[in-house]
C-alpha cells in the first residue's frame, strides 16, 4: 500500500506541475494571473480531438496543430485584450476569466457535450513497479515533466529570448532601458503558457474524457500550486506540486477518497495565512516583513 | 388574362389553405431542465424526435381539431455545480409563465431541485411528466397531500426501482459466480450516496455479502488507483459502482491497466452509450452496467425499444449515449398525446386524470402510474416498464443480461477474473 501511495502520489504530484508550469511562467514574466488558462488547457484538448477525429490528421500533426493553435490563442488574448488593461491587476483577472468562462460555455453551446471526447493513449500498455501496476500513459507523463520542467530551464537560462523573459520579470523598467520589448516578451510569455497548457493537455488528458467542467478544476488546481509555492517561482511551483500531490494521495490512501478535492483549498488558506507570498515567492515579501 | 387570374386564384386559395392548417394554436410543452448535461440534452431530443413524429402524423386530437405540439426548452442548469436550487426554480417559473405549457416534460435534473419544484408546480397547476429526477420522496409528497401535487408524475425510473435492479443482477452474479465480497465506490452526490449506502444496509449485508470497503469520490475526482489497489489488496470479488461524472471513465481504465482482478457492476455514465467502446479505446469489455430504462438501448427481443433507437439514430445521427432520460422523455410526449385526447382538454385538472389512467404499450414496455405517480417498473415488458443491465462484450457489443425476459445472453468474466463456481 505505502509503494503504491508513494508511485501513484508521485504522478499526481507531476501532473500537478505540467499543469500550473504555464500559469506560472505567464504570470511570473508579465505579472498577468490568466484565469482562462482553464479554458486554454480544455481548448487544446478539444482541438486536438476534431483534428484527430473530425479532420482525420494523424496523431502527431494532431498534437502540433492544437499545441500550435492554442499558443496563437495566447498571443490573440494578449493583443486583443490584455495589452490595453495590462497593470490593472483586477481588470486583469476580471477580463481573463470572463473570457474563459465564455470559452467553456461555448463549447457547451456547440454540443461538445457527453462522454465522447477523449484522447488515444501514446503507448497503450502497463508495467510492474515491485507490486504496483502502472499504465504507461502516467510513466509518459513523468518522463514529460520531467523533460519539460529541464527544457523550460534551459531556454530561461541559456537562450537569448529566455534570458529576455528573466529580465522583464526582475524588473521591468531596467530591461525596457536595456532595449528589451516589454510588451513582446510579455505577449509571448503568455503564449509560451498557452502552449504549456496545450502540453499538459495532450499528455493527461488521455488518462481520461475532455469535458469542459475540467477547466474550472484545472484552474483551481494550478492557482493552488502557484499560491502555495509562490506566484512566479519555478521551484516553488515543483516543490508545491510535490507537496500537495503527495497530500492527496496520502489522503485516498490513509483518509477517504471525500477529501481529497478539499486539500488544494486547505493549502491555499493555509499558506495564505502562514505566508501569503507563497513558500518561495518574492512578489509580497517586502510587504510582508513589513 | 384569363390564365394569369386563374393563376392568382389558385395561388391566393393555397395560401389561404396554407395558412388555416398553421393558424392551428400549438400546444406548448415545456422542456426546462439542465440542457447543458447529457441526459437533459438526449432528453430533449427525444422529446423533439416524438413531437416531430406526432406532428407529421398530422399532429394531436382536440376539440375537433388537429393541433400541432410545440417544444419550448430552457436551460435551468440546476445539475450544474454551484447553481444554488433557487436560481434552477426561477428558471422553471419563467417558463411556466412566459411561454404558458399545456405540460411540463423531463423537468429538473437533480432531485433536491425536483422536490423544491414540485410547489411551484402545484401553484401554477401544470402536469408535469419527470424523466430525469430519482428521488422516491416526490412520491411521498404526492401520497401524503394529493390535492396539491397531484400535478407531478414521474416516467423514468426512481431510486426504489433503481435499487430492486442492482439487487437482482447482484443475486445473479452470486448465483452463477458465487461472490460474495464487494467493494463499493460512489461519486458522493445525493443519487449515489443513498443508491449506495442502500445498497449496503439492506442488500449486500443483510444477503451475506462481505462488505470490504466503501469509498465516495467528490464530482471531478479523476484518480482511483488508490481504491482499486484497496480492492484488489482486500480480495474484492465485485466493484460496485455508482457514477455520473465524466471521470468516472478513468476508474474503468486504470481497472483494466491495473488487472483489478473484480467484475466492475453498476452504473458509470460514461460507459452506457455505444461511443463509449471507441472512446474507451476499445478496452471496457466485460463491465457491467445498468440502463435505467430499455429503449436507451436497443433490446433484441423487446421491437419497441429497438425501433425508438433507430429513429433516434436516424433523426440525429447518433445513438442515444446516456442509460437515463430519452427513452421516458419520448414516451411522456405520446402519454401527454393520448391524455389530452382522452381528456378533450387541456384543463390541468382533467389532463390529469386522464395521465393516471394511462395504460399503453410504449418503448420501455408497459406503461402504467401508480398512487404516488410513479410508472410501475418490473422484469416483463408486457406487465411493466423496463430497465436492465447490459454486459460490454469482447467485440464492443452491448449484450443484455437482466432481466431475463429480455436478456440476450449469460454473463461472462474478463480473464483475469476469476468465479468461484
């Protein structure tokens, strides 16, 4: 029992960073909390549903179209909607979720309603972990993490562009005197969250059915590993991830199943609270001491 | 001149023609219920399918003259999370008073919104024939205060009967397998928690089964590896299973994965229609699960039921997807049709009577209403209505295995499930 707690709390802790990665990039670079990232992530999945089903494109082009769609919705959000009420932190959050509300229930409004809609398995086999059985799909989607939390490392660390994301988000003002196009790297930043959405879509959604009450969960539960972590900060996000998933499991496993919805809730009072910054965040923090 | 008047003449006459047959004032039915969920949007269309049928057929019978019926939906969202009952009520006011039915049909979705509804209905005196809502408290009220609820009638199945259906494929299962260790696993909603918690106290411990777990999964809850490894560590025969949320899709996938060596019965919505054998990757052969009313799925030996389907496909392009709904919501249509014919009216008071002694053939058998307003469910499509339990085969068919007047064929195990006779 404790191997597969351990196991299976480890996936979740994963699928837990692939989801909050994006929102926290978007956030960390420009400052906007994207409350339709939930849209975003459920957009992808249905994308890549009618290309695949619909269309009849092969899988792979599938996943790229709807990865590649979904970042371009990203760019469209900022440029059509942001860019003109950036700074203004309610509006902000106010304009995003409205437009992700709308998203969703357009969806519903056009029939995406029902069972139907679901993604094919990359590798449709399990293996045997001592006693434990796990489905390649959830090992898939440790080695994509995993991967990706690495790739999104190096690209802020080592190329131009990253290094350009980094700027804007220590300081914003210094990088604009530097020549850095302040709101260019913040609409990619939001596109670049877009597409991590769209990643985490494609690789957990087949675990299951797309359904467009998922984005709301979706946004809860990156808005509670964002919170607890530290809005902005990449590690906080992973150690977040970690704490929370093992939480859950450790609550199917040793308390009730019942309980496990109300864990992101309780972490998120609970650090607000304690530390409202977030265990590793710096936005609050001078405000805090003070 | 003379050609072009006779022309004039003929064509004023067809549009006068024309216009007399429409001029006929429709007879409203009110569909308010959660349209966005799949039993209310299948619902809906059933209903739309059996309107289409009696208006082709010239429509209904009233005082003389042929009136055609028309759907009026809204969208009372009352299945929806966080949509207070309240805000599902006023939904189901504005329709009575702005589009003024003649009757209500499928109503609200969740029972808390049913029971909440039923005064509003009374006040408003519009029969309303429910397909979606369970709850057998409905019936209570209706038997303690007739008078006043006497509005309210109920096609689809409900908890009672709903129950007495697990309990006899559970039998069954005994019989020819000889289990007799389950484990339970519910989404924690009010239909689930009570259908289980039922199920326990007064069939599986009072019949000798061993109980060996009970789990209940908030609405949204997507990973149940920690359930099924309970299940499987513990020895469990059975997963009795209880669901109506699109996740509970993962719980059959991560069972075959995890070679959960236990028969999967009980309802899982997303396991009732064809399409879940493609969604599901071709990989839920052997799960058992109930269709709350026949017609939802079409059974071989029961013509109705098939032809209803079919029209169903053929109307819409895809076959009915949800276990609970369509099927009643078809039929409530044609019980209305008949009742107001019989009736000659469409005084409440008198449409009522005319529902209660209602007694015809229809898609799910049998169709008859009791005291409480309930229609009589029971194993014979010639005695009652039906609902049954079905078997995913190997081949993505859907065989029915109970009730046996309509059972198609035996039970068979997955192979890594193993009977104990």
């Amino acid at each position: 029992m404790l191997l597969t707690s351990i196991i299976y709390g480890f996936v979740n802790s994963i699928i837990l960073s692939l989801i909050a990665l994006g929102f926290n990039l978007t956030f960390g670079i420009s400052g906007v909390a994207n409350f339709a990232y939930g849209a975003l992530y459920i957009l992808a999945g249905f994308l890549c549903w009618i290309f695949f089903n619909t269309i009849g494109l092969p899988y792979v082009l599938a996943i790229l179209f709807s990865v590649f769609l979904t970042a371009i919705s990203g760019l469209l959000l900022y440029h059509l909607v942001l860019l003109r009420i950036r700074g203004m932190v309610l509006a902000e959050v106010i304009a995003t979720f409205a437009i992700g509300i709308s998203v969703l229930e357009l969806f519903k409004y056009f029939g995406f309603i029902g069972f139907e809609y679901s993604l094919p398995v990359f590798i449709d086999k399990s293996i045997d972990i001592g006693n434990v059985t796990i489905d390649m799909q959830r090992v898939l989607i440790v080695i994509s993490g995993l991967i990706l939390a690495i790739l999104l490392w190096i690209f802020t660390h080592h190329t131009r562009l990253g290094l350009r994301f980094r700027g804007i988000a220590q300081n914003e003002r210094t990088a604009l005197s530097l020549g850095i196009n302040s709101d260019l790297v913040a609409s990619l930043s939001v596109s670049l969250g877009a597409a991590l959405a769209a990643i985490a879509a494609i690789v957990i959604l087949p675990l299951g059915t797309i359904t467009v009450e998922s984005g709301y969960d979706v946004l809860i539960n990156a808005l509670a590993v964002c919170i607890v972590g530290g809005l902005g900060s990449t590690g906080g996000v992973i150690f977040a991830s970690f704490l929370i998933g093992y939480a859950e499991s450790f609550t199917a496993y040793y308390l009730e199943s019942h309980w496990v919805m109300v864990v992101p809730l309780v972490a998120i009072l609970s650090i607000l609270v304690i530390k409202p910054s977030g265990l590793f965040g710096v936005h609050k923090e001078l405000e805090e001491r003070i | 001149m003379k050609k072009g008047f006779l022309i004039i003449l003929f064509c004023g006459l067809f549009l006068f023609i024309g216009t007399a047959i429409h001029a006929q004032e429709p007879i409203v039915i009110g569909v308010p219920t959660s349209l966005g969920f799949l039993e209310g949007k299948e619902s809906y269309k059933a209903v739309q399918l059996a309107v289409e049928e009696i208006n082709s057929a010239g429509g209904v019978k009233l005082q003389g003259k042929m009136r055609p019926f028309k759907v009026e939906a809204l969208d009372i969202r009352d299945a929806a999370p966080g949509v207070p009952v309240p805000e599902a009520l006023l939904g189901l006011e504005k329709i009575i008073l702005e589009k003024r039915p003649a009757a209500i049909v499928v109503g609200p979705f969740r029972s808390e919104a049913l029971l909440a509804g039923m005064d509003i209905i009374a006040k408003y005196r519009v029969p309303m024939l429910g397909t979606i809502a369970m709850t057998p408290l409905s019936e209570k009220k209706i038997k303690e205060n007739p008078e006043k609820y006497r509005y309210i009638f109920r096609v689809s199945l409900n908890v009672i009967y709903w129950a007495k259906l697990l309990a006899g494929t559970m039998e069954k299962l005994r019989k020819e397998f000889g289990f007799n260790k389950v484990y339970l696993m519910n989404q924690d909603v009010l239909w689930a928690r009570g259908t289980a918690n039922a199920m326990k106290k007064r069939y599986f411990l009072k019949t000798g089964w061993e109980v060996l777990g009970h789990d209940q999964f908030p609405t949204g809850f997507s990973d149940f590896s920690s359930s099924l490894m309970k299940a499987k560590a513990k020895g469990a025969e059975v997963l009795f299973t209880c669901f109506d949320m699109p996740q509970s899709g993962v719980l059959v996938k991560q069972w075959k994965s995890m070679k959960v060596p236990a028969l999967i019965a009980g309802f899982i919505s997303p396991m009732a229609g064809q399409a879940a054998w493609n969604t599901f990757e071709k990989k839920i052969g052997g799960i058992l699960n109930a269709v709350f009313e026949i017609g939802n799925i079409p059974c071989e030996r029961y013509e109705p039921s098939k032809r209803f389907y079919e029209a169903y496909l053929k109307k819409f392009g895809q076959g009915i997807q949800s276990g609970h709904g369509p099927a009643p919501s078809y039929e409530a249509v044609y019980i209305l049709k008949d009742a107001i014919e019989k009736a000659n009216s469409l005084d409440p008071d008198s449409l009522v009577s005319a529902i209660e002694a209602t007694d015809r053939i229809g898609v799910m058998g049998r169709i008859r209403f009791d005291k409480g307003h309930q229609v009589i469910y029971g194993k014979d499509p010639k005695e009652a209505a039906l609902n049954c339990f079905f078997q995913w085969t190997e081949d993505g068919k859907r065989r029915v295995i109970y009730p046996d007047s309509i059972a198609e064929g035996k039970i068979f195990l997955p192979s890594w499930v193993k009977g104990k006779k």
